[in-house]
C-alpha cells in the first residue's frame, strides 16, 4: 500500500472526530506548502497569507460574500498559525472524545458545520447592523475552528455540566465552569484586544451549540435534516463506487468465476448498508475489504 493509499485508508476508516482533523490538518498543510512553493518563486509570505484568508477566510461585507458564498464553510477550516491550528486541535480532540461518548458520533460533523455556520452569520450579522464595526466593514475577515468547537464544547457542557474533566491533566474542574469561563472571555475581549470578530463566531457557535442540546432533550434533533443532507451527499459518491464495482464483477461472473460472484455478493451487501445506514456502520474489517476492492478496480 503506497503512503497516498494508506492516508486514504486512514481517512476511510476514521471516525467523525478524526475526519474533522483530517480535514483542517490537510487545509493547514496545503496553506504551508502553498506559502514554501511562493517563497521560491519570490512572492513574501505575508502576501499569500493574506491571498488565502481573502479567497477562503468570511468576509463581513454582503457585497463580499456575495461572490465566495464558500467562505461561509470554509473559513471554519482556515488558521493564521501553527498555535492557532494547534490549540484549536487540542480543543476540537478532546472535546469532540467527550461529545462522542456521550451524544453519539455520527452527530459530531453536522454540529460541527452548523455550528461554524451560526458564528458565521451572528458574525455577518452584527457587522452589518452596529455601528462600531461600519469603518471595519469593508475589510473584515473571519477565519477559524473556534466558533464550531464552541458549539461542540457548549453542547457538550450542557448535556452533561457536572462531568469532571483534568483540566492540563492535573486539575479537576466540572466542564460547566469551563464553558461559563469561555463564554465570559469571549465578552470581555470583545473591545479589547482586536478580534472583535472572532469572539462574535465563537458565541454564535455556543448559541446553536445551546439550542442543538436543549432541543435534543426534547427529542428534537435540529441537526437530522442537515444530517441526512450530508449523508446523501455521501450515497451519492457511493452510488458511484457501486455502479463502477458492478460492472467489473458482472464481467467476472461470466466467466463462472464462483470465487469473484461471492465477492460481488458481499460488495452488494455492503454498500446495500451503507446506503441504509451510512459509512460509519461498517465493522473495520467491511471497511478494509470495500477500500481493497476499490483499489482494485
């Protein structure tokens, strides 16, 4: 298996949390790669930087946003930093571990998402309508994870307030006081020290993070039609591996191949699960045939 093939399979294999890591380690990478690759060719960091926060980063302007409705999604994957990708990481692991025991983790991404999606417009929002922020108006560019991990650490902490966490491993502390402790900095900084912006997608994350939990002990979960957007999203990229997996095996049964008939029976039956149940249902050794196949094919 080559090193791209192994990173696939990792990737396939995963769970929802370790997907989200993937996803925003990959963006993070490309960026660097991106800043080395324009350093050679003479171009200054700053200014690349500055290119990809401008291409993928949420603008607050309507007049912006208009033309990258992108940025929307994929702001919440961009960071300025190494410190800023790392303690955003940090914080995404240990708080999606606790989310996932406790409220299931095929929820992880679509709170995740929506999450980043309110920060985003509680963000757009207040831009547009206070007038402290009219002169910023016009240049004013959110990026980050914070506001979709504030979701899932708020929804966490609301589910389940008097779970005991070791905060820097030593010190115990009810994860309810630590989402008060976040949610009262992100209101004093607001003035203070010039991410105005930042602090505005964080509460706007907490908020849906809020409502998601509420609701879900009322037995309604506010997130299942997005979800089931997304997983259709992923039949429709399984669909595709079937119709290519059929059309190989079908060849092979005529030739009275008993051997490859029963493999496309279990490929069937397979994706027959995962078009009922979605990807993360398969047991690791499903998994590890279905990636094997495709290789294959």
């Amino acid at each position: 298996m080559s090193f791209v093939d192994d990173i696939k399979h990792q990737f396939s294999s995963s769970n929802s949390l370790i997907k989200l890591l993937y996803i925003n380690a990959g963006v993070f990478l490309i960026s660097i790669l991106t800043i080395v690759l324009f350093f050679f060719l003479g171009i200054n960091e700053s200014e690349v930087s500055l290119t990809i926060r401008e291409y993928l980063g949420l603008p607050a302007s309507l007049s912006k946003l208009i033309v990258k409705p992108w940025s929307i999604v994929t702001y919440m994957f961009v960071h300025t930093g190494f410190l800023h990708f790392l303690f955003n990481m940090v914080m995404l692991y240990f708080t999606g571990i606790i989310f996932n025991q406790y409220l299931g983790e095929n929820k992880i991404i679509s709170l995740y998402l929506l999450s980043g999606i309110s920060g985003a417009l509680l963000y757009i929002i207040i831009y547009n309508i206070a007038p402290i922020f009219s002169a910023q108006l016009n240049s004013a560019n959110c990026i980050g994870a914070s506001g979709s991990i504030m979701g899932i650490l708020i929804a966490t902490a609301v589910y389940v307030p008097n779970l005991e966490v070791r905060l820097f491993g030593i010190l115990p502390v009810k994860l309810k006081w630590i989402a008060i402790v976040l949610i009262l900095l992100d209101f004093i900084n607001l003035p203070k020290d010039g991410n105005a912006g930042g602090h505005i997608a964080h509460l706007g994350g907490a908020i849906f993070g809020f409502l998601f939990v509420t609701q879900y002990r009322k037995g309604n979960d506010i997130s299942k039609g997005f979800s089931n957007f997304l997983e259709k999203v992923k039949n429709l990229f399984s669909f595709k591996k079937k119709s290519k997996l059929k059309v190989k095996y079908t060849s092979a049964t005529k030739t009275n191949s008993t051997k490859e008939a029963n493999q496309q029976a279990k490929v069937d039956a397979i994706l027959d699960k995962i078009s009922k149940s979605g990807y993360d249902s398969l047991s690791k050794e499903e998994k590890e045939f279905l990636f094997n196949i495709n290789k294959n094919s």
